[in-house]
C-alpha cells in the first residue's frame, strides 16, 4: 500500500525495525511534539490513534517530550482517559474568543490559554500527568539567561534580537541568551549536552503552570512567574526547541514524532534560517508522521491553520474552518491505521529530506 496523504519519514536504524517488526507500541520508547500553536489540529485525529494504538495497550513506560501545543497534546495522552481529555482540548481550542478588535492582549491571550488548560486538565488531571509512571511526560520552557524580569518593552525586546543574532552564527550560541528548563519526572532518561539545560521535577501544583509556560509566545502572551519552587520569568519551549533537533538522550527504542510538516526546524530562531535543519545521525532512530504538501493544499484555506487565522478571519468563520480541517484529517488517521493493521510500512517509508 502507498499512502497517499500520510508521509511517513524515518532514519536507517528506525526503517530496519519498523519493517521488520511492524508497528507495536513498545518499539517506541520516546514520543516527541512539536511547538505549533493552531497547527496541531492537523494532527487531533492522529492523536485519538495514538491513544488507542500506542498508549493503551502498552507493556513498558514511555517518555514524552513536547513544547508548546506539544505538550499541551502530550498532557492529553498522560491523564487516565487521554480520549476524553483531546476532545476538551480541542473544544477549549477551536472555540476560543476574544473581545477585542484586531490583536487580543498579552494578557487576554494568556487568560484564555489558562481556561483552555483548566478545561483540559479539570480537577484531576494534574496529578494523573505528575504520578503517571508509563506516560512520563517532559515539557520544555526557555528562561532568559539575564533574566531581567521582563516579557514586553524596548530592553526585552532587544534581548530577543540579540538572541536571534546569535542563533545565527550557530544554534549552540542561543544557550549564551536562553537556557531550556525541562520540567519532568525526578528519574529521566531524557538529558541534552547542547547548552544550559535546568531541571525541575514534573510536580502536580508545577502542572498547569509548566504547560503555561511551554506555549508562553514572547510578545503575544505574558511570560510565566510564580511557578512553584522555579525563579524568574519562562516562555515558550519552541524557543529553544521549536521542531526539535533531536540531539538529546533517551532510552534505546525509536522515536516517534507526530508533525504537522514534512520539514523539521529545531529552534524558533530557525524559522528564517533554511538551510538549518537535524543532522541527519540524530534522525537515525525517528520516526516522523506528517500530512503531505498536496494534502494541505486541499485543506480549507489551503494551508495547516495557524495563529493568523485568527485575525484574517471572523471568529465564527474561523471555528468553522477549523472544524472542517479536523474533519478532513480523519483520513490522515484512517491511513496511519490502514498501516498499523496492514503493515504497509515497506512501501510507505521515505528517508529524511536530505538523507
């Protein structure tokens, strides 16, 4: 079978394996999500299959690591009924409002991301996620490394311009303006050797907060202070890791990584840079899922969604746009299983662009 709207992307090592053996939940030891706002919508379907095919039924833990929406999804899958939790998410999401006219607020944007995690989380969903030993989830946020205290005005503003200017001579050179703060379990097997990486354990009171903090947009939304036990002010993990590079450690097994592209851009600072993309040995054990160009071409509005939806379109509008793109990305999710159950993977699998 070749797919038709799913790419299925892999290195060596994880393209030996997938084939031989098959998809099976416990040949993936690490599951990773990306920074993306609106995007991830393309993959809300995708996401039911994961809860059910690669969740449930698993035997041994596995390690998530997201920022951003990403691990606004993962927190999903690491409460008791990940199902039922995607569909509040997408809810909360889909029906966002603000009242004001052109660009909501720093503050309303904020406000409104809190309610949408509240909504998500309900009562119990913190301590699900913190105490959940086979879903161990890891979210990334970033902290300035002169933290001034600041998150809006000219001085903040020309530390972010600073930064920028040093990601790109080489990405190791943003770990001189911004250090990654991973929040996760007290033992991991996830570690980073690029640049300052500070650790806080994955408490149920620090939940909510971490995952503000992971989708915390400099300049759109207010930075994060008054987590518990963590000084300063944190942002948005995508700073740091945007798509990921995936030089980091973890466990032997493959990679999984659900992507709303078929490109990978590792930091948020890279968006610019194309020529900057993972090195090709960090990709040796990933496995990347994403919809294909000409699906997204086909898509209400042409293109996956993305925070200009919400100014270039009445809200009504935009909430009924979005809800057709989750319709039609069922199909993306009806062929990832038609590959589950078929095991189509020898056909289906393309090597990194690049490779």
């Amino acid at each position: 079978m070749t797919t038709r709207n799913l790419v299925v992307r892999a290195g060596p090592r994880a393209s030996d394996r997938l084939r031989a053996e098959g998809f099976h939940p416990d040949l993936f030891s690490t599951l990773v999500g990306a920074s993306g706002g609106p995007k991830w919508l393309v993959l809300r379907p995708i996401d039911d299959v994961l809860a059910e095919r690669l969740i449930a039924p698993r035997t041994t833990p596995i390690d998530t690591l997201g920022s951003s929406i990403g691990s606004f999804r993962h927190a999903c899958h690491a409460q008791s009924d990940p199902k039922a939790a995607l569909a509040r998410f997408e809810d909360g999401y889909i029906e966002q409002r603000y009242e004001s006219a052109g660009q909501p607020s720093m503050e309303e944007i904020s406000d409104e991301s809190d309610r949408i995690l509240s909504l998500f989380l309900g009562e119990k969903g913190a301590e699900e996620i913190a105490s959940n030993d086979r879903v161990r989830s890891h979210f990334v946020a970033a902290r300035l490394i002169r933290d001034r205290g600041l998150d809006r005005g000219l001085g903040f503003q020309l530390q972010l311009a600073a930064a920028a200017l040093q990601n790109g001579g080489a990405r190791r050179y943003l770990g001189r303006a911004f250090e990654r703060i991973l929040f996760g379990p007290a033992e991991s097997s996830i570690a980073y050797h690029d640049f300052r990486t500070t650790r806080y354990e994955l408490e149920a009171t620090r939940v909510q907060h971490a995952l503000l903090a992971s989708g915390s947009i400099p300049l759109v939304m207010r930075g994060v202070r008054e987590t518990p036990g963590v000084p300063g002010v944190l942002f948005d993990g995508g700073i740091v890791d945007y798509h990921f590079d995936f030089e980091f450690e973890r466990r032997d097994g493959l990679v999984l990584f659900a992507h709303f592209f078929d490109r990978i851009v590792p930091g948020w600072f890279d968006k610019p840079l194309k020529w900057r993309r993972p090195d090709a040995a960090a990709l040796d054990d990933v496995v990347m899922l994403a919809p294909s160009d000409e699906f997204v071409a086909r898509l209400p509005g042409r293109k996956v969604p993305d925070r200009n939806d919400f100014l270039n379109l009445p809200t009504n509008e935009r909430i009924r746009q979005w809800r057709r793109i989750v319709d039609d990305c069922r199909s993306l999710a009806d062929e990832l299983i038609d590959l589950i159950d078929g095991n189509g993977w020898s056909e289906a699998i393309q090597p990194f662009a690049g490779s």
